[in-house]
C-alpha cells in the first residue's frame, strides 16, 4: 500500500515539474524536449531524487505505447490536402533522408572511430530518425509563421518517417544476429515490403471501420475519444501481430479519422491533444531516468564526433539531396537542416 502510494505521488510530482519546466522553456526558449529529459534526470540515479530505474523491457513497451498514440494524434490534426500537397517532399525526406543520414553517420563512425561497421550504422540507423513533430509545435506556439508548402513537409514529414528508421535498426539488428547472411538480405527486403505494405493496408482498414463505427453507432460524448483511442491501439497492435509498421498504421488510421465529419469530432481531437502531450511527457521522463550521466562522462569525446558528423555533415547532406527536385528556396532547406539538427 505504501509503495502504491509513493508511485502515485512521484507520479504527480514528475508530471506537475515537467509542466512547470516547460512553461519555463517556452518563455527561456530552451528545446522543450531537454526540459522534460533534465526532470527525469534529475530524479533519476545521479540526481537529488535518486530513483534507481533500469528496466529496459518495461521502457520500451511503454515507449512503444506512448510513440502510437503520438502517431495517431498526428493524423488526427493533418488535414487531407496538406498531405497530398507534401507527401513527395515527405516522403523522400522520410525514406531518403532517413537513409543517407543512417549511411553517412555510420560511415563516419567506421572511418574515425575505428567502430566495425555492422554497429556502426546500426547506430546511425537509431539516430536518423527525426523529431520534427515536436519542434514544430514549439515553433508554432511561439507564434513563427511558415510558408504552407514547408509547415505541410515538417507536419507529414514527422508522421512517417518511423519506419524506415525502424526498419533500417531491425536490419542491422538481423544481420549482427544471423550466423549466415546468405538470404538475410532476402528475408530483409521481404519484411520491409510486408511492414509497409500491411501497415498501410490495415491503417486504411482500420481508419475506414472507425469512420463506419462513428457513422452508425450513438455514443455518450464522454466515450467517443475512448472509443477512438481504442480504435487507434486496436489497429497498432494488430498490425504489428501480423508483421507490419504498426507506427505507420496508427498515423493512417488517425488521418483517415481526422479528415472525416462525425459527431465530437472536436472533443476527440481536443482528448487526442491532451493524451498525446501526456504520452510525451511520459515517454521523455521515462528516458530520463534511464540516463546515469556518471557512466556516459568516458563516452563524451566520441559523443561529440558523432553529433558533429550528424549535425554538420549526415543531416545536410541527407535534406539538400533529398529536397533536390523539389521547389524550397535554399534558406527553406537550411531551416529544415537546422530544425533536424
């Protein structure tokens, strides 16, 4: 009963400061992201409240949770015509991007760092992937204006680039695993076509039932963005029980939903909002207690040649060919960099 207890007011305690601190970014301009990691840190094990955290099962599947609804309120609150108007520039920043800046960083720890390769790109794998979702929403409530087409690109961009950076982080996690990679690149290039392709299938699946559901069946208006919620879970987990980007059909499912009229369409929306902000806030505390920052002090001259090859060299590189072909004025393209970086 007593640790029930304590759970339930550190629970409320981490919560409240997280809150607190981002108020606190939001008028310092500091990334609303590191204020909601530095509570975490700081009642983690180095720090004042000294919470001995570790369990990386537990991190993930929560992660994994809070990442799916983050996904599906995303499709909630993108307009139908803003994807169609950003979906070649998104797309490629979400395939190719994605991958040139797996590849570069990767390489850059295998020529400098002397790293072997295949944990080399694994690990640029895992840090390709972009949080522009987020940032742009600090951008927003700061009040900066966009021009449509780029707002468009950052907001689907954010939405669908988790699984080619899960899927490139599995790729290198099979290889590392397999004691034969004779046909490991063919069962590769096979579960990334089945992980697009039922991701897609079922976020569409899924997205139409629950447009039928809200069509035809009558609801207290309390539980309507329960019933979405569930819905979004529904199709997350599903799909990744038959082998596919359960990331992908959350955000499809969520797009689907959102461009549709039905009854409460705007107190789920404003629900989606709320509970998306907490999973947030849950999934960046739970990072930051993870974090023991006495065991990273030997690790910080490689970390800062990594993050210099990111930041200077995989992400420009990776958004100038990648927006190419596409018509972004080359300050537009250096915004873009500086907000991946």
């Amino acid at each position: 009963m007593e640790f029930t207890n304590q759970f339930i007011f550190f629970s409320g305690l981490l919560l409240c400061l997280s809150i607190l601190a981002g108020i606190v970014s939001n008028r310092t301009g500091a990334p609303l992201i590191l204020a909601f990691l530095g509570v975490g840190v700081l009642f983690g094990q180095d720090g004042p409240g000294g919470i001995v955290f570790n369990d990386m099962q537990l991190s993930y599947s929560v992660c994994s949770f809070a990442l799916a609804i983050i996904l599906f309120d995303g499709g909630i609150h993108t307009p139908l015509q803003h994807f169609r108007a950003a979906a070649r520039p998104a797309f490629s920043l979400a395939t190719v991007g994605v991958l040139l800046t797996a590849g570069i960083t990767g390489a850059g720890m295998w020529y400098f760092l002397h790293v072997e390769w295949l944990y080399a790109f694994l690990f640029g794998s895992i840090v390709a992937s972009t949080d522009a979702a987020a940032v742009f929403l600090l951008l927003r409530q700061r009040g900066v204006q966009l021009a449509p087409k780029l707002s468009h690109t950052l907001e689907v961009e954010s939405g669908i680039n988790d699984p080619m950076a899960i899927f490139l982080t599995l790729t290198f996690v099979e290889l590392l695993l397999a004691q034969n990679t004779g046909n490991t690149w063919l069962h590769i290039a096979g579960d990334f076509l089945r992980q697009i392709g039922v991701g897609a299938a079922l976020g569409f699946a899924g997205g139409r039932l629950l447009i039928w559901f809200f069509d035809h069946i009558k609801l207290d208006s309390g539980l309507y963005p329960i019933f979405a919620l569930a819905g979004g879970l529904l199709v997350f987990g599903a799909t990744n029980l038959l082998g596919g980007s359960g990331f992908l059909a959350a955000y499809i499912t969520g797009l689907l939903l959102g461009n549709h009229e039905y009854k409460a369409k705007q107190v789920v929306q404003q629900f989606m909002d709320g509970i998306a902000w907490l999973s947030q806030l849950g999934m960046l505390l739970l990072l930051g207690l993870l974090v023991t920052p006495s065991e990273l002090i030997g690790d910080i001259p490689k970390s800062v040649v990594i993050a210099g090859m990111l930041i200077f060299v995989a992400r420009p590189i990776a958004v100038f060919i990648s927006l190419a072909f596409e018509r972004f004025s080359w300050k537009e393209k250096l915004f873009i960099w500086g907000l991946y970086t």
